[in-house]
C-alpha cells in the first residue's frame, strides 16, 4: 500500500471510529490489537495487514466496502482507454 493509500485508509478509519463515538483504545480492544498499533495505522505510519483491516471493520460493524469508501482514487481514465466495457 502506498504512503498516501496508507494515509487515506488512516483517515477514513479515523473519521468511522469518532462517528461511531469510540476511543482508539475502545476500537484497539474491540479488535483485538494495540492502541498504540491502531493509532499507527490512522496516521498512515502502519501497513496493516488484510487481517487485521478485517478485524477493524469488523469492530467498526462495517462492511470492508465502507472502510475503503474513497480510499483509493479511480484509475487514471489513460488506464482505461481501448477496454471494452
């Protein structure tokens, strides 16, 4: 995951755990991680694992869609271009 992705990710994770009225410490034990490990991940320092990505969404009570909801930027329309649809 690049830095910016990771950035994003952390972001997003941050922006669910505050609507959902919790703590770093209350997702972490949730998820069964460290605080200090989460907090990571939401400044986009940690490269999470697909598990544990899981694991968060999971203590959020969201579906991985809702975690990446605007994560990742579309591709480039060049990536596109020739593709039949």
């Amino acid at each position: 995951m690049s830095k910016s992705t990771a950035r994003r990710l952390g972001a997003r994770m941050r922006t669910l755990r505050a609507a959902a009225g919790l703590s770093q410490e209350s997702l972490a034990d949730r998820a069964g991680m460290d605080r200090t490990y989460l907090g990571g991940i939401e400044r986009g320092e940690r490269n999470p694992s697909l598990q544990n990505i899981i694991k968060i969404a999971d203590a959020l009570e969201i579906g991985l869609s809702d975690l990446f909801h605007d994560v990742h930027p579309p591709p480039s329309p060049q990536l596109t271009e020739g593709h039949d649809e």
